[in-house]
C-alpha cells in the first residue's frame, strides 16, 4: 500500500485535521494551506473546523476537570469574594466567553482560550459552544477569503 498525499485525497485531509488538532497552528494557517495545495475549500476548512474542536473539546473537558477538584481543594476562607471581584466576574460571564472564543485564533489560540474561560468559571457547555461557533466564524471568513485570494491571483 502507497501512502500519497495528493490533494483531495483521504490522507490530504486527515494531515489538515491533524494539523489543526495541533494548539499552536491554528486554522488560520491549516486552511489556507490546503486551499493552495490544491484541495477543495470547503472539505478542507471542514476537516480543519473538526480537527480544532476535537482537542478544543479535549481540553475544556480536561480543564474543567481540573478547576473543579482544584475549587473543591481551596480552604473556605479562601472563596469569600469581594464585591469587586464579583462584578469583574459576572462581566467576564457576559462578554469574556464570546470575546475569547471570536479573538482566540487572532490573540491566543483557542486552546489557551478554552482555559482562560473556563478559569474564568464560566460553564463548559457554554464555553464549547461559543468556541465552536467562533471557529466556524473564522473556518468560513478564512475560506473565502482564500478562495476569493487565489481567484484574484490567478
């Protein structure tokens, strides 16, 4: 059996699945790879949506995970917050989640983000939708941003 990666191949898309698995590339270089290689738009920034969400999700499972048993470690003298505290808490519930998860690929990377709000203590499901939602943002504005890139070149 010959492994060739040729675009549009099965193989070409695990490599860009895999490639935005990867936390420190993110789909921002993954889609536009595969567009210039010559492989379909919208599979690859499919392939790559899926790849990015998979550790995403790995992570903020993980993570919160992680935060809860270290919450339930902390003394209880510890929790009490200050009225101060509160408010920067209740405004990162309302706007950090959806402002990480639309700036991630541009600032942190989603991954670092997926940790930032979740330490933020806002809620896994909430956090995984709003990465999800802005990963299919970004998938979708780099796609055609490509393609009408490559059109305008050739």
């Amino acid at each position: 059996m010959e492994l060739t990666l040729e675009a549009g191949s099965w193989w070409s898309y695990v490599v860009v699945f895999v490639a935005a698995a990867v936390p420190i590339v993110e789909i921002l270089v993954v889609i536009p790879a595969g567009i210039l290689a010559g492989m379909p738009p919208v599979p690859t920034a499919l392939a790559a949506l899926a790849g990015n969400l998979a550790t995403v999700a790995l992570v903020a499972v993980a993570g919160d995970k992680l935060f809860a048993r270290w919450r339930r470690r902390r003394p209880q003298k510890d929790r009490a917050t200050s009225r101060r505290a509160q408010r920067a808490r209740d405004a990162a519930h309302r706007w950090g989640v959806p402002g990480l998860a639309l700036l991630a690929p541009l600032t942190t990377g989603t991954h670092v983000a997926t940790v930032a709000a979740l330490a933020t203590g806002a809620r896994r499901p909430r956090v995984l939708w709003w990465m999800a939602a802005g990963l299919a943002v970004w998938a979708s504005a780099v796609t055609v941003t490509t393609v009408v890139g490559v059109d305008a070149l050739a």
